[in-house]
C-alpha cells in the first residue's frame, strides 16, 4: 500500500502534496486522467465495502450474489502477488539494487520462515505469527489509506492537513485493537477476553476519532471541497464495518477487499505508465504477462486450504506437511509484501519519490512540476505505512 509518509526522517502528508498544479500546467488529457483517478479510487472504496455489509446483513449470499462475492473476495486476495509486478519495472530495479535487504533478502527469509512454522513451529508459536500478521495487516490497510488520501489531493487539487492525517492514523490504531477479536479468536482463544476488551477500547476511541473529523469538517468547511470532504470521511469510516457489523464478511472482508482492489488499481495505473514510456500503448507485456500467471496462481491458491479435508491428503504426513508449508508460505509472502511496499511506496525517500514521479508525473501535470512538488520537509517523522 502506498506510503506517503515514512518512517524514521518522515514528511507531513501536507509536504508530501506540495503547491498545487496551476491549471496551465496540467492538459487536458492529464486532467481527464486525474478525474477519472480520483473517482475510481472512490469507487473500488465505496462498492466492495457496501457489497459485504449487505451480504453480512442479508444472509448466505446464493446464485449471483455469491458468485460476485467469490470474485470480489479473489481480487482481494490476488492483490498481495500483485507486488510482483513492480520487479518488472527497470526504473524499480534500481531501487532493489540500492536496498538489498529490504527488497529481497528480508522477504525471502519472512516467506521461508513462516513456511517452517506452519510446519513444525508448534501451536503457540503458530499463533504468535498469526496474531503478528492481523495486527500488521491492520496497521498496513491503515497507511495505505493515508496515501490514496495523498493521490485524492493531487488528482483534485486540493491540500490535506496534518490534523486530518492524525485522524486517519488514529482509526488505524482503533481498527488494530478491533481486528483481534474479529480475526484472532480462532489462533488465540485462550484470550479471548483480552481481545473483547481491546475490542470495545478500540470501538469508543474510533467514535471519539470519528467526532473530531466531523467537528474538523464543521469549522473548517471553507477548507473543504467536496472532493476532499468524500475522501476523507471515506477513509476516515473505512474500517467503520469492523466494529458495526457482524460476521467476517461485513467485519473483514469489505474494507480488506477495498484495499486490495486500491491496491491493484494503482499497480495497473503504473503498469500502463510503463507501457507508454516502452513504447506500447497500454500495458506493458511483461506485466501482463506476470498479472495473467499471478491470476492463475491465485485462483490455484484459493482452494488450497479445502485440500487437508480430503481424507488421503489429511492422513498421509508428507502431503500434509506440504500442505502446512504452503500455508505459511502464503502468510509469510503477505507479510513480505508488507516490507516491500512500505519502501516502494514511500515518498518521503527521494529516490523512491523520483520513480513514483516518473510513473504518476500526471497527478501534476509534469515529471519535472511533480518532482519539484514532491519536496519533502522533516519537521514530522510520522510512522512508516504501506504494505498493499
């Protein structure tokens, strides 16, 4: 997921944005871009996340509604492999060169590690890594809204502020106390009361958070515009089905889903940036080429899980060994795609932000406009984020 901050030596959202565009500037056909943009990240926002409560509150999805869920729930899932697509990238290469270790060593050692524990770790350690990956993931669903709020305020011009990037970090803390009873009951039941506890900690503080945007929002309405006041109580009640729905559909599936189609939709906005400037128009073969075989893969990996039920796969140890491997093989790729995108995205790095300049030059008109734009100050070091 986007990071538009960054860690240690961070950059306020606001000096991430930098002066807006004149009008001049930009063409028409950037303009026409941005719009479309700034609409769609709304839309693959808004859709999954009503789709699921629905489903939540209607019952067992049948027919057609059931098979729009299986797909909707794939494209969440798929997103994560999708990381792969920016190793196909030469101007991203250069970036993996620069950083070894957090482009390849780190993730290659969290995917074999977690492979090795799913597989003879133990029942405590197992649980440990689980209840790692749901805290982390929340934390990780929670900065990446904070940079589709950045993308929002470059495609319609308008400036975010560090009070309303605080608010969205704040929810993020909620969704983390939340999200263990949702999703860590199962690995931890021993502490299920620590995670209702935490649960309704994290439901008040979120209501609390909620409030200040809604009185930031009435005092301070010249600041703003319609397109900004949508994005940010968007993501400001995206994790809002967490604490108000039940089920893992409406308390899970909706806003985890919107994530990774944000996710892939910025990965195919950069995909086609690098097929233009291949010389092809539209996407670039060998990332097509890469998102058709993550896409089988993904459909593969799907029914992995219903393998161990089969009664000569679940009897038989080497078969099921094997079955655990790639269980925590998929939990560890997870949590790798975490680390990487946290660098990849990462504008407060300038390295990373003359790439990301490079291949979404039109949110500002020009590469040269946007790379001036993208100056970052070090008066704030917020927390790093990312990890569609």
């Amino acid at each position: 997921m986007p990071d538009m901050g960054g860690g240690g030596g961070g950059t306020t959202l606001d000096a991430v944005v930098g002066p807006v565009v004149p009008p001049a500037v930009a063409s028409d056909a950037d303009d026409l871009k941005r719009r479309w943009l700034a609409l769609a990240l709304l839309l693959v926002t808004w859709i999954p996340i009503a789709f699921f409560v629905a489903v939540a509150a209607l019952g067992t999805p049948r027919g057609g509604l059931g098979t729009t869920r299986s797909v909707l729930i794939f494209l969440g899932l798929v997103h994560v492999p999708m990381t792969l697509v920016l190793y196909l990238d030469k101007d991203f290469l250069a970036l993996v060169r620069a950083n070894k270790t957090r482009y390849i060593y780190v993730p290659i050692a969290l995917i074999l590690a977690s492979g090795v524990i799913f597989t003879v770790g133990g029942t405590v350690l197992q649980a440990a890594a689980t209840l790692l990956l749901v805290a982390w993931q929340a934390h990780h669903y929670g900065r990446q809204n904070i940079g589709v709020y950045a993308f929002g305020s470059m495609a319609r011009g308008w400036r975010p502020r560090p009070a309303e990037r605080r608010a969205l970090e704040l929810t993020t803390i909620c969704a983390v106390c939340g999200t263990f009873k949702v999703l860590g009951v199962e690995a931890a039941p021993s502490l299920q009361g620590l995670f209702d506890l935490l649960f309704r900690a994290g439901f008040l503080a979120f209501v609390g958070v909620v409030l200040f945007g809604v009185y930031r929002y009435l005092t301070n309405r010249g600041d703003f515009p319609p397109s900004k006041a949508l994005f940010f109580f968007t993501l400001l009640l995206f994790f809002l089905p967490l604490f108000a729905s039940s089920g893992l559909d409406g308390a899970f599936q909706s806003y985890a889903t919107a994530h990774g189609i944000q996710y892939i939709l910025l990965v195919a906005v950069l995909s086609v940036s690098v097929g233009a400037r291949e010389g092809h128009r539209g996407v670039s073969k060998g990332m097509f080429a890469l998102a058709t075989g993550l896409v089988l893969f993904g459909l593969a990996g799907a029914r992995a899980a219903d393998l161990k039920v089969i009664d000569w796969v679940g009897s038989t140890p080497l078969v099921a060994r094997t079955i655990d491997f790639a269980a925590g093989i998929a939990l560890g790729t997870t949590i790798a795609h975490f680390v990487i995108d946290a660098g990849a995205w990462r504008l407060s790095q300038p390295s990373t932000r003359a790439y990301m300049t490079k291949r979404f030059g039109f949110l500002l008109g020009h590469p040269e406009t946007a790379a001036s734009a993208l100056v970052t100050s070090s008066a704030v070091s917020p927390p790093p984020i990312v990890a569609p």
